[in-house]
C-alpha cells in the first residue's frame, strides 16, 4: 500500500461497475466518498464499491487506522444520498490476508457484514518482498523461488473460503521491479497456475485490476495473458476495479480490464451485492476501440 503514479488517460464511459475504490477512511488515501459518486455520475458507471483497507498486523498503516461502524456510516449514507442520481454504492473491505492472521480475518468478517469483501497479500511487514530486503530475497535465487511466497499466501487465502474476490493478483511484479520484470515473469507462466487453479476450485472471483497500468511493467494485475489462461482453466468468475486511492485514479484504464475479459471470452462479471451474488453484463469492444454495453 504506497503512495500511486498519476492516472493517465482516463476511461471510456458506459462501464456497469468499479468495485475496488479507496477513500479517505484508509491510511493511502485522502478521497471523501462523494467525489467518487460524482465522477460516477459523471462518467456512466451506474455501480461503484468502496473497498478501504483493513489489516491485522499491528505495524500495517490500516491496523484500527477506522471502525466498522464509522465506514458503514459513511457509504451507507452516501449510498441512500446518491441513489436518486443513478448511482448505487456498495459497502465492502479490502482485507489483507496472510496465514498468520488468518483467525482474526475469519473473527472479522463472522462479526461485521458487509456487502462484497476483497482478499488481497500484500507485502507484509516480514515479506521477502518488503522494500528494505526485497534485493537480498532476489539475488542468487531461481524465479520459482523468487515468488514462492507471495503465490503460497494467494492460495491460502482463496482455499480459505473468507473472500468473494482475490484482489491484484500477481502485484508481487511491482514489489519485484527492476530487479525483475513484468516481462520475466511472462517467461513462466506456469508459476502463477497453481493460483489460478485454487481460485477457481474454491468458487472464488478473480479480479483484474487496472492500477497495475500506472505502475511500471504497465500491465493489469494480472496480465491479459493470465485472464486468458484463467478462462482456458474453467474460471468463470470475475470482477474488474481500479484500485484508486485518489480522485484522479478513479476508474482509470478499467476499460482495459474489461477488454481483458471480453477477449477472453468472458460474457458476464460475478459480484455480491451483499445477500446475494449477481451477474454483470461485461462490455464488449466494438471494432473502432469504443466500449459497448453487452445485452443477455
């Protein structure tokens, strides 16, 4: 969780949902959650979830950083104020999960409900991956071993049964660059199988999020490739967000993601809107690069 690159190019309008946004109720970002419903407004995306972070290590920047009750206040409020306009606001969590605190976040989502829940791995305090030994960690070492740890805490957290999406997966390319690349990483795409195969044995979605093409290696987490060879494997569920943490990020690029999956194969996005899991039309490219809704 760092401070984000400028956006870019902003996205294409018609787009049915951002279901990862950060406001000012995580410690990366200083965003009221009304601007965000403004610039739905503004942009055509009918549907927008609010994502902020929660963390269960004591030396994470989310840990207590707000209270259950005071985010669900906020997009509650927010959703009851903006639906006149068109849009409606979901309450959901971005949590960072690692074995280690695995009982805290079930403890967690068991006690406090929310809409639509994110499970991410970060790079945790002790990771290989953390910015003052991700050098030492990669030095002499195979790119198997090299990630290792960041893919055997992803399918943990999707074996886990706790979360309705597995968030950025493979943003362990942007805590390993330059030492490697997005474009090592391509090299092997078998290392990232295992994960892919346990989301979708355990009915997990997998989101593709457009922040990574703010950072270097300039790619979705994951990768078009990856999405690709998801859908080549059975995955059948999945969801799209940016990922802002600030006003200019606010669905940046999502229409990539999108093209993502319609290239894919993918027909339809699966969300929770709290009690109940629902199908989203997924947009479709039109032969002069603009974005259509898709009608089933």
């Amino acid at each position: 969780m760092t401070a984000e690159p400028p956006a870019g190019a902003q996205p294409a309008g018609d787009l049915p949902l951002d279901a990862h946004l950060h406001t000012e109720q995580s410690p990366d970002s200083a965003v009221p959650i009304d601007v965000y419903a403004a610039l739905a407004v503004e942009r055509g995306i009918p549907e927008i979830c609010i994502t902020d972070h929660v963390d269960f290590d004591p030396r994470d920047p989310a840990y207590h950083y707000s209270r259950f009750d005071d985010r669900e206040r906020v997009v509650r409020g927010a959703a009851e104020r903006w639906a006149k306009q068109g849009v409606a606001i979901r309450f959901g969590a971005e949590l960072t999960y690692n074995r280690r605190w695995e009982a805290d976040v079930r403890d967690h989502l068991e006690r406090h409900g929310y809409d639509y829940v994110i499970g991410s791995v970060h790079d945790w305090p002790e990771s290989p991956y953390w910015p003052s030994r991700v050098q030492s960690w990669v030095v002499g070492r195979p790119l198997d071993e090299v990630v290792a740890p960041y893919y055997a805490e992803i399918i943990a957290a999707a074996r886990s049964g706790l979360f309705d999406t597995i968030g950025h997966l493979d943003v362990v390319k942007r805590y390993l660059h330059p030492r490697i690349t997005a474009a090592d990483l391509a090299t092997r795409p078998d290392l990232q199988e295992p994960a892919l195969r346990a989301i979708i044995e355990s009915g997990t979605a997998l989101e593709v999020n457009s922040s990574g093409l703010r950072y270097p290696g300039a790619e979705t987490y994951p990768s078009a490739a990856v999405v690709a060879r998801y859908r080549e494997l059975g995955g059948d569920r999945v969801v799209v967000g940016s990922d802002a943490h600030s006003r200019g990020s606010f669905a940046a690029r999502l229409d990539e993601s999108y093209r993502h999956l319609t290239a894919a194969g993918f027909e339809a996005l699966t969300f929770r809107r709290g009690g109940e899991r629902v199908r989203i039309d997924v947009p479709r490219s039109t032969p002069n690069g603009t974005v259509d809704a898709l009608r089933t």
